[in-house]
C-alpha cells in the first residue's frame, strides 16, 4: 500500500488556528485563598446535653443542665425529658435527652471573638415519663434577626436529626429563641454555639447564571443542606476537625454506574497555599467519585449528582477537587457544570493545585431562578471534547448550603417580625403557572375552532399540522421535493428565524450513523448508546438512541439528536483555553496536530500563539488591530516557509521541533509593516499607475493575497 505523504501546513490552515482561538470567554471560579493551618481552638465553644443532669463526655463534653441554665431565660422551670434506655441507633449521647418549653425560652451566649459561628440544634423525640409526645411538637427557631426554622415538625420515622447553620456574628450577645406554636411545645436535645475559624468562607464566588463575580458572602447566614464524601464512606464529627458529618455520595449519583471511586491513603495529601484541613479534612480528599469504564474508544459523558433543594433559595456551592488519580501532570482536563450551566471549563487540577494528590476547592453562588421543583440542583463533570490528556473527570467533596433570603430567614417567606418576602416567590411562581395555564386554555380553544373548520380534504392536501400551525411560506423554507439515499423524503428544515430546527426521520439517522455501527459509539448513557454519524451536508452530528430496556423515561426519548456545529461556541472556548495553558506552560507543541508537529517551524509557533493570545486580552483597547493581527500572520507564515526551504525532507525527523538553536539562514528578519499598496488588490493598484507603468502582480496563494482582503479592517 502507497504510504501517504505527512501534510504541510499552509497559510489556510494558520488562519484557521487563529480564528479558532479568537473567541475565548473563560469560565473561572474565583478561589479564596485561607492560610494553611491545621489546627483549630475555638474561642467560643459552648457545648449543651440540654435535659442532662450531668456532663455527656466523648470527643467533645457537653454540658448538662446544671451549668447551662445560666444560659436561659424561661418563665418556670424547663422539663427534662430523658429515655428509660438509651437507643443504640443513636449516633450519640446527647439524643437521649432532651429539655421541653411550653413558652419562649431564649439561650444567650456571650462572644468572645466575632465571626463566623456554628449553630447545630440537635432532636430526638425521646419517649419520657413526663407525659409529652415529642413526636408532636411544632415550634419556631429564631435569633434577633433570623429565622433560622420556621416550622420545625420530627421527620416521619426519624429517630434524631440535626440542623447545622453558619452565621457571621457581629456583636457581644447572640441570643437563639425556641417559640412554641399555639396549642404545642418546643424542645431540643443539644445545643451546639462553637466558633469557626475565619478561613472556612471568604468574600467572593462565582455567580453561576447570569455569570460574573458574586460578593457580599458575609452578609449572609447559612444552612448546611448538603454535605458529600465523593467516592468515600462516611465522615462522622469525631473524625472532622471542625465537628462536620460527610455523607456518602452514592445515593446522590443519577445514573449511579456512570460513576466509579478512587482512593489513595490521606497522608498523602497536600494542601497548598489557599488550602487548609480546616477547609475539608484529608479523608474527603484521598476519595473520589471519577468517570466509569464505559467500554468505548472515546468516552464522552458526565457523571451527574441530583440533589433536591427548595426552589425559593439561593445556594451556595462549594466543590472539593484533588487529582489522586493520574500518573503525571498535565495529564487531567475536564469541565465542571452547575444545573447544565458551565461552571469551570478545562479545570486543570496538576497547574491549580500545584500538583497531584493536592486540595483545592471552588465557590459559587446558584440563583434560585435557576431551580425548580421539576428541575432540582445537578452537579455535572465531564471531559474536554478535545483530545487532551486522559479522558476522565473527578470529584472528591460537595458541600451545598441554603443562602437566608431578604427578610432574613432560612425557612419559609416570613422574616423575624412577621414580615413578608416581598410578592415572594411562591407568588411568582404561581403567577407564572397561572399564565401558562392560561395560555394553553387559550391555544387549546383555537386548536379546536381550528379543527371544527378544517377543509374536507385536508388529509390529501397536506398535513394537520400544515394548516393548524401558524407556519406560512413566506417565514420558513422547506426541504420537501429531494430525494435522499433511501429514496424517501428529506426530512424537513425550517431556515429562517423561526428556529425550530430540523427533524429527521429514523432512517436518515440509520444511514448517517451506517446503521448504528458500533465502532461509532462515542458515549453512553441511562437512556442508550450515542453515536457519532455524517448527515447529507456532512456536519457531524451526535445521535442518542434510545435504548428499549431503560427504565429512566425512554418513553420521552426514543431519539435525540444534537447538531455539534451549535455547540460550536463552546467547544472554541475550551480550545482556546487549553491552547493558552500550554504556551504559558512553554509546551506549544503539545496544541500541533501529530500529523503535523515534525513540519512546523518553533519560532513560527511561537510567533503565531503570540499573536493569538494578544487577541484573547480581556478589553478590547488590549487586542491588536485586524491589520495588526494580519501582519503578524504574515511574519509567520514566512518564518514558516523559510524553515521548510532551509531544513525540507529532514522535516520528518522527530528531533526537529524541538531543536533548541535555529540555524542562522532559517531567521527570517521581521518584515517592515504592510503598506496600502501591499493590501490594496492588484486590479486597483492598476487604475491608478502611469501609462505603460508594469504592475508587479501578487501570486494568487501567496499569503499577502489571502490577508489583503481582510488587512483594511481594524476592528477588535
């Protein structure tokens, strides 16, 4: 068999590089940066077994009532509630008792140092001898200026919980109010208001939707709705510095084998400047939750973790990262998604971290508009669409907290005084839901006036939907006449700006995927297999087919189809990115082609990648101008040329782009800048030439040629 020559680049294949790399939008999140520190006293540390006649002793001693009281201000004297045998399915001590109000009862706890506090109010509806059924008691949690519960009920079947907050203290009194509903009683088994170390929560995130900075994050309380041990077992406060559980991640996964763990042993984490234990302990970095073995050349999926959360909050995300699976660095690049939105793109952990095995953490902010009781909160990773380094993605840590709306509360729409989330967002919703309801009474009514006065023969003459539709010919073009491979009709195309896309019949998807050959699968998922396939305008397309035997709503996906040149955009801003990590990185060579990377000059790389970072600047006043920007194409591409003349077939040499001294004859000088007569076409050139005066024509593929016509513009 004749072997193929190794392709040269042209000046075509130059531009192209460049214009793919022009628009980059990086997604980042910004990364607090707290010392390192591995310890941690808190200056207030008040521990109370409320309902205990004595201290509960462990890792930790709380209180009993006996030195707490201090503490309370209660009209009478709270009952004790305690079980006749302690439960073994409790986790601890403290949940074998309890204290029980029948009025307010107000804890006060002086502070010693402001800032960021744990609150964790722990229940257990013991059975006592004092006659009450904790099981039944509904009552309300406050502080001056929170609603920390506004309704607390037991769990069904619970035998204990836990709410866990955290609140920036400002002042020398923080004073938590347990007001019982009328008709009812309050009570609480054990009272946790301890110090948290400054570092825990900075300043800033990233608002994930609309994208951009989000400060202003110690204004806020929180309430810990999350917190999840990627890959790993659980994390109890016995083994967390800071008193903390992590949970398993596992009934979090959907689909749950789309996700594999890794592990490593703890000591060998690292925490790098901006990373502390007090952060997240080793044991949540040394698992992790990493892509699964898909049976594929090409795996092209994320893993996804469902939570559900109330739609009327915002929340605040914290995602736990440390590379304990690769053998090198540079080796792992994957994209990071917060309810389908792009949260990070190419999150290279090895360059951020500083290293393998090392912690790093990322915060957002997620709007409520973006979650819905339909559409809870996923937590998305995935591989680069390139073809960069390993084809996996990890996670090792999320933490999800309820962010307190503008009335102050953490729980429902009502603030501390009574007052009303303004038009609140139930309200919204509802209105929202009436109008759509509205909207399809109206559309319903129209379509059945529509069918009532439906021509005699409309089935000869065209489809139902061809007059009940507002669709004229005038707005939209259809494919209808042509005749495809399989002799059946196009499917149809609607142009125009009505953008209802195309949609294709089975067999067409049949033919373009060469009958679901499975040398062409490129991912797989709950609802089938994805295959890569050509249509007949030869844009690559990725098809999902629905798989009959799935059981996660096939019945809403039989096929789904995604046309790849729309996430063109997308694809071009990761590029870009990868692109730039590796000229910072000093591996240009790393971004070429292997098919082209023994017949590139270095300097004209080089050059080139210049070129195209100066146009990435963030302000336009930053970039080049487009004849600046031709200009430098044009040194390139005759540094290149001249690298081919001086070193031709021993291009293929393997050494060759990586010499480290250029021989002088391949040094091309900088050329002087393009004038108006190298950009001005030669027909014009000629209008204005004296009789008899000869024009020097431009070679037709030379690269001035190709740039003239763009070099006039200037624009950024």
């Amino acid at each position: 068999m004749e072997e193929t020559p190794p392709r040269r680049p042209s000046a075509a294949v130059l531009l192209v590089l460049l214009l793919i790399s022009l628009p980059a939008f990086v997604v980042s999140a910004p990364i607090n940066a707290p010392a390192n520190s591995g310890a941690f006293t808190p200056p207030d540390n008040y521990l109370f077994d409320c309902g205990s006649p004595t201290p509960t002793t462990g890792n930790r001693v709380f209180v009993g009532d006996p030195e707490s009281g201090k503490f309370i201000a209660y009209t009478g004297t709270p009952m004790a509630a305690a079980a006749p045998q302690p439960d073994p399915t409790v986790p601890s001590p403290i949940y074998n008792t309890a204290s029980v109000f029948e009025s307010v009862a107000t804890y006060t706890f002086h502070v010693t140092r402001p800032g960021w506090h744990w609150i964790r109010l722990h229940f257990a509806p013991v059975e006592n001898n004092i006659g009450k059924d904790l099981k039944t008691a509904k009552f309300k949690v406050t502080t001056e200026r929170l609603v920390l519960i506004q309704s607390f009920e037991n769990p069904l079947s619970a035998t204990w919980s836990m709410r866990e907050f955290l609140v920036n203290v400002t002042k020398e009194r923080f004073s938590i109010a347990f007001t019982p509903n009328a008709g009812s009683f309050a009570y609480v088994s054990a009272i946790e208001f301890t110090s948290a170390p400054d570092i825990l929560l900075g300043n800033n995130a990233a608002a994930v939707f609309p994208k951009g900075d989000y400060s202003g994050l110690a204004n806020v309380a929180y309430q810990t709705a999350y917190r999840l041990n990627s890959g790993g077992p659980l994390i109890t406060a016995q083994n967390d510095t800071l008193g903390r559980n992590w949970e398993p991640d596992q009934p979090y996964l959907d689909p749950k084998f789309m996700g594999s763990t890794a592990s490593v042993k703890p000591n060998v984490i690292t925490y790098p400047e901006g990373e502390s234990p007090l952060i997240a302990p080793p044991m949540v970095y040394a698992t992790a939750t990493q892509m699964a073995d898909a049976n594929v050349q090409v795996p092209s999926f994320n893993i996804t973790w469902r939570i559900k959360v109330d739609p009327s909050f915002q929340y605040f995300i914290r995602l736990h990262f440390a590379d304990i699976v690769s053998k090198a660095v540079n080796e792992l690049y994957f994209n990071v998604y917060l309810n389908g939105k792009p949260a990070i793109t190419g999150l290279d952990l090895s360059t951020v971290a500083g290293g393998l095995s090392a912690a790093y953490f990322a915060d957002f902010v997620l709007n409520s508009s973006m979650v819905t009781e339909l559409d809870p909160l996923t937590i998305q990773i995935g591989p680069m669409s390139q073809n960069v380094g390993t084809k996996n993605a990890l996670l090792n840590g999320i933490e999800v907290f309820k962010m307190n709306n503008s009335v102050g509360s953490l729980d429902g729409e009502f603030g501390v005084n009574g007052e009303r989330l303004s038009g609140g967002v139930n309200g919204t919703v509802a209105a929202v839901g009436f109008a759509m309801m509205f909207g399809a009474f109206i559309g319903l009514g129209a379509m059945a006036v529509k069918w009532k006065k439906r021509p005699q023969d409309w089935q000869e003459r065209n489809s139902f939907s061809s007059w009940l539709l507002p669709i004229h010919a005038g707005d939209a073009s259809f494919l209808s006449g042509s005749k495809n491979s399989l002799g059946s009709k196009k499917s149809q195309v609607f142009s125009s700006n009505m953008g209802l896309g195309r949609y294709f019949s089975f067999a067409e998807l049949q033919e373009a995927t060469n009958n679901w050959e499975s040398t062409g699968i490129v991912g797989v998922g709950g609802f089938g297999n994805v295959y890569l396939g050509t249509i007949d305008d030869g844009v690559k397309v990725a098809v999902k087919r629905g798989n009959p035997q799935s059981e996660q709503g096939i019945n809403e996906f039989q096929t789904e189809i995604q046309i790849l040149s729309k996430l063109r955009h997308r694809h071009l801003v990761n590029l870009a990115e990868w692109a730039m990590q590796w000229k910072r990185k000093g591996l240009l060579e790393k971004i070429i082609d292997p098919t082209l990377v023994d017949h590139i000059s270095p300097e004209s790389m080089a050059k080139f990648a210049e070129a195209a970072e100066k146009c990435l600047a963030e302000y336009g006043v930053d970039r080049p101008t487009m004849g600046d920007v031709l200009w430098n194409l044009e040194y390139s591409l005759q540094m290149q040329e001249s690298w081919l003349q001086e070193h031709g077939d021993a291009a293929a040499t393997p050494s060759s782009p990586h010499q480290e001294n250029t021989p002088a004859s391949a040094v091309v000088p900088e050329p002087a800048p393009l004038t108006a007569a190298d950009i001005i076409p030669p027909s014009t050139i000629g209008e204005g030439r004296a009789p008899g005066e000869e024009v020097q024509a431009i070679e037709e593929h030379s690269g001035t040629a190709m740039f003239a016509q763009f070099a006039a513009l200037n624009g950024r």
